[in-house]
C-alpha cells in the first residue's frame, strides 16, 4: 500500500490525507535551525546550582522512600557550587561548551559481548557498574556518567536458550549521581522541556546526597523472585547483586537497566540505562537471518545537557521535569531532551553495505516515544519492502510484517527488523522519529551506503516462528480475568488502579474508587482495591498459568502508556474505543479530592489490533480512551514481581504495583497446617 503523507507534526493519517498517495518527506539537514529549532534562543542559567560531591565525613539527607536518610554512615557529604554567568569556564566539570552539536560525524558503537565462564553446567558473568566520564560526541568534553563496565552502553549479554546463568552485578560507583537534575513550573506551550539546558527551573536540593545504591532488572526474564531485580533490593559499593536465570523461553531481546526504587529516572539517566541480552534458539538458528557484523542492537535514548547563557552546549547531563500547578497536587512531566542518542553515541552513523542486516532497536528512553521511519537524503521514505518486522519483546513473531509506514515504539519496548540495502541507490539514509511529540530535529541514525554490486535482495520466510502462535494460545478457557484502571492526568498524576467487581450495596455515585462500565448494554460496577506501592498484595497468581487483563485507559494524551508485567508474556486480543465522560474527579466532604464516575463509562467500537501485537509482548500499548485485553502468561518461577507503567517518571511515582506469583493450593496447606492462614 502507498504511504500516508507526515503531516508537519510528524504524524500520519492515511484515511483523512488527501495527499495519501505522495511520498512523505522530513527536514533532516543540519541548519542551526532544524537542529536546534527554538532551543537555539539564549537560555539564562544564572544562579544555576550544580551539585558536585566528595566522600568526606558529614550529614545530609536526601532521596525518598528508603533512601531517605542521613549519609554520615556512607561517609558522603555534596558539595553546591553556585555558577555565576561569567564563570563557566573557570569551574571543574563545566569546561568545553560548544555552539552546535553537529549530527553524524562519530561512527555507532557496537556494544562488546561479556566473556562467559562456563562451571559445573553453569555460564558465569560478571559486569561493574562504575562512574566514568564518556565521550558521547566529537565535539563536547567527557560527560561524567554511571555506567556498566565504563561505557555508555553495556556489554551485551548473549546466551542460549536453557543454559543457566549467574551474574555478578557490581557496585564500584564512585562519584555522586552526575547530573544536574532541575524542577519547575512552566507554560504548557512551547515544549518548553526540550529546549537545551535548565532554563528557569530551580535544582533539586540534594540530589547529589542520593547514595548509589542500585539494584538491575533483566527485563523480559522469566525470572525467579530472588533474581528479578526488586526494587527495594538494592547493593552499595562494594557489594555485588547476584541473580541466577534460567533462559527458558524463546529466543528473543531482553535487556537491562537500574531499577532502583524511585529513582529509577534518575539513576538509568545518569548513564544505567541499557544492556542487551540476547537468548538464542535453534528456531531462529534455521533462518538463516543476518548475524555476526551484520546484526546491530540500536540502543535509542534521548538526552539534555547544559548550557551557558549563550546557549552553548556542555557535555554534562540536565534532567529536566516540568511541573504544572493546576490540582490538588503538582502534575509533573517525565524529562525528554532534544538530543537522541544511539548506543550511547549522539546522532551517529553507520557504514553498511548494500545488503540485508538484522537490527534489534530498543526505546531505553524515559517518557519518548519514537515513530521509526527510513528515509533518503530528499527526505523521502524508502520503498516499500525495505523494512520488515520478524519480531518484537518477546521474541519472532509468526508472519513477517512490511514496514511500509511508520512504526510506533514506546519506552521498554523492542523490534527486531530486517533492512535491506540491496533495494536502495548508494547513498545516505536517515532512520528519523516521525512522533507527533518528536523533537525539533528528528533525525536518529545516518546510514551510509558504500558504491558496488548489491548482494541479492533477501528473501524472509513466509513463517518466522512456528511456535508464536502456540505461545499466545491459552491452554484453558478457565481463565482468570483482572481490570486495571489507568487514570487521567487531570487533578491528579496519573494512577494505576486494581479493581475488583462490587456486587455489594453501591454508595452514592460519584463515589472515590468506584467505577461503573457498560460494555454491550450490560453494567459493571467495579471497586478500587489498591493504587500506592504500599497498598497490600490484590493480585496473587499461579506460576505458569494464563489470566486475562484488560487495561482500561481514561487519559487523554497523545503518547500510549507501556505497560510492563514483569515476569510474564502479553498478547494482546482486543481494542475498544471507551467513552469516559461519566468519570470525575469531584471534591470530598473533608477537603480531599476524590475519583470515580457518576455515570458508566460506555465500551464502544472495536479498534484494530496490529498483527505484530499478538505475539509474545512485554510491553503494550495502553492508548488513551481505549480499553485493551491482553492474555498474559506468567513465568513457571515463584516470588514477588512488580507490574508498571514503564515511563521511569511515572513508575517512581504512582504508577507500579506489586504482585504476587505463588502456588495457592501448596501454601494454603502449609499455613493451615500450621495454623496460619495465607495472608500477604
């Protein structure tokens, strides 16, 4: 099928588009302009405090949740120093500001494999996680970072399917987090979150007091409870974190991060941000896909920095979340940046060969979402055929999918997709981010063409994965079913609510935590059981069993929330459209405010589900005003795991819920045995 002509914003409408028929085009040059768009404008940074810190003796407090407590224990004291405007050349760490950062001129990083040692059955690995100062472009100083095995990216972790693993993940950092984290409240236009530097926004007090206490999640793993990464479980320096997986599932892209609990968006900023970790199987052996050089992980990641009161570019990190005061609480917006990052490397680019590769792209970025597009040097999309879709999450997917329009990839989430070269002219080629909420320059990677013969188009199966379908197939229609309601960022942030169905005597409507749905002229009534972290355990579920959720979306927002169920696979069977007008928030006779509908809120019409959806996910798309059913699988291991939004500002907040895998029949015999009761 033709294209769908971008409109300006970057998104697509083919139905509605006159100009269907026409290739789209994108402005990728290199002006000032296109590169920095309104950014480009003086940003004042006086008074600015950036935190520096040292391990001397002292006090201070810092952090929330756990983390919140005095460091003279950890012998670690910050330091504030004040820039003045005319002084940042004079000060440590803020040297070597730049006027531009030219896109395209270092080549992509290729992630190193970790060396295995193989032990009584059992492969070893150990990586460091280390502070180091990393050079993330040609032309800016090393930005100083926190990173695994001191690169921007970490190694990449490859096994095959059923071989054990154990890995050591060591804590050696030695610094205070390095960034310059800043709060404020702006104007909700211009996107005034993806301009360079700190703009007017405040620092955040003490964040450089945070202790480097850390803790990795493989996401993705079918792991064991001991091994998934909980979040309270962190290690200090000095200590190592020691998890043990399985790899019983297919071949696929995992992948690793810091998963602290909430400073997640903080710490995968400061340069904990990703890892691959690659199962492999003798289903994908037999394809014959592209492998060795020609199979490139594309770990994609958007980033801020700071800058003078010129506007100049330094290499050291700003994370910057914008507040909005319009409710009874501050309604925060996770940190962007203007600058995109590949394997750690800013806007870099590839020599390829004309022929077919293999490239595993993941979204490790915070709150972005990138609609992935290919584009030629006149800003025009490759022919179709070119791009095609063998796999995602979870591993292949059964049927190849044509990428003949952009595709849409959330935080956490990945695709596996087969360019060939062979197709296009010699030339440069742009992989761009078509997004409605893109950043002014929307180019990510240049791939550069070499002249000579092309190798013979590739040729992809008609079947990827024989076994896709089996995966996403229930084994019994006795099937647990669950309703998690996301709310709307309104008065409150957004929430993740656990309901229940309510058969008992209704309260008064609207009433907080009750909600009403009509679905094909029957009503439901459902009720709130748990909404905070510290809320009890709602969900308990069986090991290796299947369950049927439905996300049920009342935001308004032009990004999807991903949604992550740790320790399980998603296959998504149903999009409805929802009408959400009965839903309120209202005030409460004590002041308070509270949230539920005053009328049920109404299922509408089914909207398609994409085919590359169906199969073996870990992260699905929660639209706004949709409801969405995903049959999940959960792990055969036993233990406690979290369920979450997987945008990092939204999960260290209020968006991440516990629950519980365990075999109810065996634990209850044991408690009553006892004389306990299973209770948790």
């Amino acid at each position: 099928m033709a294209r769908a002509t971008r409109r300006p914003d970057g998104d697509s409408n083919p139905e509605d588009n006159p100009n269907a028929d026409r290739k789209p085009e994108i402005d990728t040059g290199l002006s000032r302009r296109a590169l920095f768009g309104s950014a480009a404008t003086a940003l004042a940074t006086a008074g600015l405090g950036y935190y520096a810190g040292n391990w001397e003796s002292g006090e201070s407090t810092a952090g929330t949740g756990h983390h919140a407590q005095t460091t003279a224990a950890t012998g670690y004291q910050p330091i504030r120093i004040d820039l003045p405007e005319d002084a940042y050349s004079e000060l440590p760490g803020v040297t070597g500001f730049v006027r531009d950062i030219t896109p395209f001129v270092d080549p992509l990083p290729i992630p190193p494999r970790v060396p295995l040692e193989s032990f009584r059955g059992t492969s070893h690995a150990a990586i460091t996680m280390v502070s180091q100062s990393v050079k993330l472009h040609r032309d800016l100083p090393p930005t100083p970072m926190w990173t695994y095995n001191g690169a921007a990216l970490g190694p990449t972790i490859e096994i095959g399917r059923d071989e054990r693993l154990r890995v050591a993940w060591e804590n050696q950092i030695s610094t205070p987090l390095p960034i310059v984290a800043v709060q404020g409240t702006v104007p909700v236009m211009p996107p005034y979150w993806d301009e360079y530097g700190v703009g007017d926004l405040r620092p955040i007090r003490d964040i450089a007091a945070i202790p480097p206490e850390l803790v990795v999640h493989l996401h993705g793993a079918h792991s064991t409870g001991s091994s998934d990464g909980w979040g309270e479980n962190t290690v200090s320096p000095g200590n190592a974190q020691l998890s043990e997986f399985l790899n019983r599932q297919p071949a696929a892209a995992l992948w690793y991060h810091d998963h602290t609990m909430h400073l997640s968006r903080f710490t995968t900023y400061a340069g904990l941000t990703a890892g691959m970790y690659v199962i492999r199987d003798n289903e994908e052996a037999a394809l014959d896909l592209p492998r060795g050089e020609f199979e490139i992980p594309l770990v994609v990641a958007d980033r801020n920095f700071l800058t003078d009161p010129n506007g100049n570019v330094n290499g050291i990190l700003v994370h910057k979340t914008v507040v909005f005061e319009e409710g009874p609480e501050p309604l925060m917006r996770p940190a962007t940046g203007p600058v995109t990052m590949v394997n750690g490397m800013i806007w870099p680019y590839v020599d390829v060969q004309r022929r077919s590769y293999r490239f595993r792209i993941l979204n490790a970025a915070d709150i972005r979402a990138y609609r992935f597009d290919l584009v030629d040097e006149t800003g025009a999309a490759v022919p179709e055929g070119t791009m095609v879709l063998i796999g995602t999450d979870g591993g292949l997917i059964h049927t190849p999918v044509p990428l003949d329009a952009p595709i849409l990839v959330l935080p956490a989430e990945r695709i596996d997709v087969i360019v060939d070269f062979a197709r296009l002219p010699p030339g440069n080629y742009t992989l761009v981010n078509l997004a409605e909420t893109a950043p002014d320059f929307r180019g990510i990677l240049e791939f550069r063409t070499a002249d000579g013969n092309p190798s013979q188009p590739s040729v992809i199966p008609d079947i990827i994965s024989a076994t896709a379908v089996s995966d996403a197939t229930p084994n019994s229609d006795a099937i647990t079913e669950r309703a998690i309601l996301i709310t709307r960022a309104n008065q409150f942030n957004a929430q993740l609510w656990e309901l229940e169905v309510y058969t008992g005597s209704l309260p008064r409507l609207p009433a907080d935590g009750f909600v009403q749905i009509n679905r094909d002229d029957k009503t439901t009534t459902y009720r709130r059981v748990a909404r905070s972290w510290s809320d009890p355990v709602s969900i308990e579920v069986v090991p290796d069993s299947w369950e049927k959720w439905t996300y049920i979306s009342i935001e308004d927002v032009l990004d999807p929330h991903p949604m992550h169920i740790h320790n399980a696979h998603l296959s998504v069977i149903e999009r409805r459209q929802l009408d959400t007008d009965g839903f309120l928030e209202f005030e409460l006779a004590d002041g308070t405010f509270g949230q539920g509908t005053e009328s049920p809120m109404v299922v509408g019409d089914e909207v398609k589900v994409d085919e590359h959806e169906r199969y073996r996910k870990d992260v699905i798309h929660a639209r706004s005003l949709e409801l969405v059913t995903a049959l999940v699988r959960f792990g055969p291991n036993p233990g406690r795991f979290m369920h979450h939004c997987h945008i990092y500002g939204h999960e260290d907040h209020s968006m991440m819920r516990t629950f519980l895998s365990t075999d109810e029949r065996s634990t209850n015999a044991i408690a009553t045995h006892m004389n306990h009761t299973s209770k948790h």
